[in-house]
C-alpha cells in the first residue's frame, strides 16, 4: 500500500495469514504523511482463522497458524511500515505471531516523526505492537523482531505496550528502539517474555533522553535454555519516576544484563533497576 495517509478505525484491518506449508505473504505499506490506527468493531462472532479472540481491533496482523502443513508450516510474512508519523489509539493492534512449527515475521517501523501508541482494547489488553509465539509442539517456532526507528520520539502511554512473547518451546524476539530524540513512557511498558525458551533482548537508543513513569522496561524468563534477555539502554539521560523500573528476572535460569550508557541517571525512591536469577 502507498498512499500519503492511511486511517485504519472502527476494526478496518490488513491480514495476512498461513495455514500450510507455504510461506505467508509480506504487508509493506508507505503512507508519506501519516498511518492513524484506533478503534474496535462492535461484534462478539469470534476469529479463529487469525487467532485473534472475539475482540475485533483495528490494526495490521500477520501469522502462520498451521493446520495443514506437510512437513515444516510456512514462515509468517513480514510487517514493513514507513511514514511520516504512527499514531496508534484504543483499540489498535500491530501484531505478527506464530502458532506452529514456522517462525514469526518481523516488524519493522520507521517513521521519520513519530511514533505513538496509547491505550487499551475493550477486554483491557494493551493497545501496541507484538510480536508472540504459542505453538506448543517441541519445534515450536520462533517470535520475530521488532524494529522501531523515529527521526523525533517515540511515546508509549496508558497501558499501551511494546511486546515480544513466547509461552510454549520457541524462543521471544528481539525489541530494538531507536526513539530520536525522545522516549518517553507513561503507565505501560516495554517486555519480552518467555516461559519455557529463550527470552528476547530489548535495545534502546535516544539522543536526548529516556523517560519512564510508572512503567516498566522488561526482560523474563520462567525456565529456558538460553536464560533472559538483556536491555541496554543508550541516552543522555535517563529518568524514573513513579514506581517505574528496569527488570531483567529469571526464575529457572540464567537472567539477562543491564547495561545503562548515560551521563546522567536519575531515580525517586519509588523506582528499581534489579537483574536476577533463582534456580
């Protein structure tokens, strides 16, 4: 898709999914101005060919769900987005999983403002970009990565996340940021999460600074191979305020590092920054 502006609202969708053996087909859209995503479609029917439950958000969704695979299922296609400004409201998803034995596709950003997301759905999950892998079979796919790059900021809000999961044998993606100038995060978070593999690591890179209130910047695993993942952190200054926290936790392995390169780091006594492992 090119076009100068793309609105997405009321549970409009682009889909792209795979059931067999072939690989799933790439989304790439070019909207020069601005994409604008938000709102949901008042039905209760749910939709079990995407995965995606019985809330019908508005967003942009790629997957491999298996079914009908001989032999390896297919790859899901990749999620290619460049414009001028994203912003993503209530009621919105961007979202590339795995529910077989093919990997998830990535998720690649760049917007040459901003980037924005902020809220939640009806069911109260957050509003954002994910990336998840749930096969349960023992060859279980892989997460993709997800990539986001601003020329000015990206601001997450008001229970909005930034995801990479994983809850059976394949390994989370990576979450790399570059914000611009700013990052800024109110009240949601950015995590990758793994059960039973490989936690994904978390980059972040912003010129002037990183900001978080009441949120939360995370790496966990339960119990996996590969341990936790890392975060490092890489701006002039860094802020927490508000109960707001860097974790990288492991409960059955290994957890991951936290590298913070800032000249200037700056906590109130309600926030943390914890690197752990329990065996």
């Amino acid at each position: 898709i090119t076009t100068p502006q793309l609105q997405m609202t009321a549970g409009g969708r682009i889909n792209s999914v795979t059931k067999s053996s072939g690989r799933g087909g790439n989304i790439t859209i070019n909207a020069t101005d601005s994409l604008s995503i938000s709102g949901e479609f008042p039905d209760d029917i749910s939709e079990p060919l995407f995965n995606l439950g019985p809330v019908h958000q508005s967003g942009i969704f790629a997957s491999t769900v298996g079914g009908k695979c001989a032999g390896l299922c297919g790859d899901a296609g990749y999620i290619s987005i460049t414009t001028a400004s994203l912003t993503m409201g209530s009621g919105s998803q961007i979202d590339n999983g795995t529910s077989s034995n093919g990997h998830g596709g990535d998720i690649v950003i760049h917007a040459t403002n901003q980037i924005s997301t902020s809220g939640t759905l009806s069911d109260s999950s957050p509003v954002g970009i994910f990336s998840r892998t749930t096969g349960t079979s023992p060859d279980a796919g892989s997460g993709g990565n997800i990539a986001l790059t601003a020329g000015q900021s990206v601001a997450i809000s008001n229970g909005a996340s930034v995801s990479a999961s994983s809850t059976g044998p394949g390994n989370a993606g990576n979450i790399h940021i570059n914000a611009g100038q700013n990052l800024d995060l109110r009240d949601s978070s950015i995590k990758t999460e793994a059960a039973q593999a490989s936690g994904g690591n978390i980059d972040i890179q912003a010129v002037d600074r990183v900001r978080l209130v009441n949120s939360t910047v995370s790496t966990s695993v339960l119990g996996g191979a590969g341990g936790g993942g890392n975060i490092t952190i890489d701006p002039n200054v860094v802020i927490l305020q508000n109960a707001s926290f860097f974790f990288a936790n492991a409960i059955q392995g290994n957890g991951g590092n936290i590298t913070i390169y800032t000249p200037l780091f700056l906590a109130d006594s309600t926030s943390l920054v914890s690197a752990s492992s329990q065996f």
